[in-house]
C-alpha cells in the first residue's frame, strides 16, 4: 500500500486554500511550505501544509 497522501496548501496571508499536492507522510515527517502564487492576494506567498 501506497503512503502517499493527499494535502491541502493554505496561503499564510489571507488563510485559503489555494492548492492540493501529494505528500508521502513515512519519509516527510514535518509540515509542507512551498512559495506559491496565492489567487486572492494575486502575489507569491508561502503556503503551507493544513491538517
């Protein structure tokens, strides 16, 4: 079985949800950031890992 799951990236200024990615939660233990375009603030922003 897989362990590759489904997350959710929030925009850490206006606080939505932007983007869905995949993550394999056995090799990455700690919460996903990546520097995302964000559609509401219309700039780059970091996004990171929901629950």
């Amino acid at each position: 079985m897989s362990q590759d799951f489904l997350i959710k990236l929030e925009c850490t200024q206006c606080k939505t949800v932007n983007y869905q990615s995949r993550k394999n939660k056995k090799t990455l233990k700690e919460r996903l950031e990546l520097s995302k375009f964000c559609k509401g603030c219309r700039a780059h922003h970091p996004h990171k890992e929901t629950k």
